[in-house]
C-alpha cells in the first residue's frame, strides 16, 4: 500500500490551521495565559512546516530542506517553552530561541554538506527530544490536573516514539546520501502519528486551559479581594461539615473604631488598615490555620490543635502584633486595635457555624468591655 504524502501533510497542515484559530480565540479570551500565544506560534509553524514539506517532496532541494528543518526545529521549541510557560517556568526568549538556532545547526549542516540521509536522522533525533521534553514538562506539573496532563504526557511520548522510529530505521539502513525525502514504514506511521495526536493535543490542551481558568475564576470567587484571604463563601464551605473537637478553636476578631476612621480619613485609609489587618493574619497564622474576612470590619480564624491556652496565645499575638502596627495611608501613618473572642468546639463534635456563634458572642462582650482586647467564651462547650 502506497502512502500518499502529500494528501497526509496537506491534512496535517488543514488540522493545525484548525487548530490554531481556535487557540488565538482562546487566547483572545485569556490574555494572560502567555503559553496559549506561545504555543500557536508552535502550531502556526508545523503548519508552514507541512506545506513546505510538501515542495520538498515535489523538488529535494538542500535549501528548501533546511527551510523545512529549521521551521520543525523552532516549532518544537515554542512548543516546549510553551509547556514551560505552563508550568510558570519559562526561561526568556532568549534561551529558547539559542536553542532553536543550536538546533537548525545540527540538523541542516549535514544536509547542506550533502549527507541528507546524516541531515534527517539529526532532524527526527532532535524532534524525538524535543517533544519528549515538552511531554515531561507537563508531567512535572501534573499536580495541577493528574487526568489530562497524563493523557497530554502519553501524547507526546508516542510523538516522540514516532520520531525515534525513524531515526532508528534510517540509521539501520546507513544511508547517509539519500537524494530525496526518505519514505518507509517508520515515516508512514510517524505521519500519522502527527496527524491523529495534533488532534489529542489540541483537544487536550484546550481542555486544560479551561479548566485552569474555571479554577481561577473558583479561587477568585472564594477569595477576599481586598486582603487575598479566604471570603465568608469559602471559610463556610471548607467547615460546614467539619465536625469541631475540643482542640479546634475559632477565633473573631473585629477592627476596633473602624467606622471612624472611615469618616474622618476615608475609605482608601480603611482599605488600609483591612489590608494591614489581612497581612498580620497572614503572618501569624500561615498554613497552620485558616484566616478569612468575612465582611467589612470582620475577621474569623480556624485553627486546629490547640489547647485554651494557646488558643489565648495565638489571639494575643494577633491583638498585640496589630496594635503595635503603624500603617501608612494618604492621610498618614495610622494605628489601629482589634478585638478578638475566641470559642471552642465541644467533645462529641460542634458545627462551625455554632462555634463561630459563641465566638461571636465573647467577642462582643471585649467590644463592651473597652476593646483591644481578647474574650474567651464561658466554657470549651460551644452552643
């Protein structure tokens, strides 16, 4: 059976053309997903690459060969700083275009010398690399999405494997002139190994784009804008079912005479001083608990394995840290207290909403009692 080239390139170049209107779209939507543009140049270059093929197969010239090795060998480069790009870690263009330009080299030299059979085993040796560093790329950051970065890393190593193959026959063959494209088995199913993965990648791809933006859009819904901290939506939906234990301890804390300093300084003063308030619980409580604004003035922190008296210690830090705080505005440098009540879960297990209830209530006995100051509540029995 005869394999009509010029029918698969000509499919090929179709499919990426396809594509890569779809990922300028994308891109149009995401402009600050940097990889999705990086990517289509990739594509819009195995494009070129595949028409320009197809006139190397009608006329073997060394110079259009070159043309075409150099088009492959910097659309697998954008394609790997692509993934790069992905993962956040990208080296500059520069790099990458170095690369490129150490890679054209190695391939065309031979060709240009006259040893094209020499030329294509460096051309299909340095793709196989190529695309299996781009496949590992997305591997190592497979944390992110483990289903489609697995299936998108498969893709890649079976391209890779394509390009492999048909080194390995060209080497076998030790042909180092060949005077034309070479055709044989290992080429057919590289093809159509490009032709059928394009297709899963590009699926792929896309498909993790989205998801990745559908994430950004859920963390930006779940997050304070103002402090970067969890909002009243996201504290609510981590514990409402969390049973709360006596070792887990909620702590409310309210700005003390916000309203104030809103009407005598204004609200980009505010906006401070909740910032300011947000970087303190940042610092304080970490990764070790969970800090959240819960609206305007109010602030609740989720802390586990604690006992009450470093339940007292945690809050005194947050109080006495702020308190001690200067916060430059436009008005000037400002100070601020808070005040804190802080509650306990009970034995057989409280609700989060009744704990922050409880909290909620010894925080407004601190308020009567002078502020800038920390209430615990009655007992470790929230209710």
């Amino acid at each position: 059976m005869t394999v009509d080239y010029n029918s698969l390139l000509i499919a090929l170049g179709i499919c990426g053309a396809c594509l890569l209107v779809t990922i300028v779209m994308s891109w149009m939507l995401a402009r600050s997903e940097h990889f999705l543009l990086t990517w289509a140049i990739g594509v819009a270059l195995i494009v070129a690459y595949s028409l320009v093929y197809t006139r190397y197969l009608a006329s073997p010239n060394r110079w259009i060969g070159a043309i075409c090795f150099a088009i492959l060998m910097f659309a697998l480069v954008a394609l790997v700083h692509a993934a790069a790009q992905f993962r956040s870690v990208a080296k500059p263009l520069w790099f990458a275009f170095a690369v490129g330009s150490i890679a054209t080299a190695v391939t065309t030299l031979p060709l240009l010398l006259g040893y094209d059979g020499l030329g294509f085993i460096a051309l299909n040796l340095a793709a196989a690399g190529l695309l299996a560093t781009t496949g590992w790329q997305y591997w190592r950051g497979r944390e992110e999405a483990p289903g489609p970065i697995m299936a998108l890393t498969i893709l890649y190593g079976i391209l890779s494997a394509g390009f492999l193959l048909c080194a390995g026959v060209l080497i076998v063959e030790g042909r180092m002139v060949l005077g034309a494209a070479p055709r044989n088995w290992a080429e057919d199913v590289s093809l159509g190994l490009n032709l059928a993965a394009m297709t899963g990648i590009g699926a792929l791809s896309l498909a993790l784009n989205h998801w990745r933006a559908a994430a950004m859009h859920r963390r930006e819904a779940m997050t304070d804008a103002l402090t970067g901290l969890m909002n009243r939506r996201a504290v609510f939906e981590q514990f409402e079912s969390t049973p709360f234990g006596p070792a887990m301890a909620v702590l409310a804390c309210d700005l003390d005479g916000f309203k104030s300093i809103n009407d005598r300084y204004g609200h980009a003063a505010g906006d401070a001083v909740i910032k300011g308030f947000g970087a303190v619980l940042r610092k304080i409580v970490g990764e070790q608990g969970c800090a959240a604004r819960l609206g305007g003035e109010e602030f609740a922190v989720v802390m586990a394995g604690l006992t009450p008296g470093a339940g007292q210690e945690l809050a005194e830090r947050i109080r006495s840290t702020f308190a001690a705080q200067i916060i430059q505005t436009d008005a000037g440098p400002l100070r601020c207290t808070v005040s804190v009540g802080l509650a306990f879960g009970q034995i057989e297990g409280a609700k989060f909403e009744d704990v922050l209830r409880a909290a909620d209530k010894a925080l407004y006995l601190a308020k009567q009692r002078g502020r800038n100051r920390i209430i615990a509540a009655p007992q470790r029995l929230a209710g």
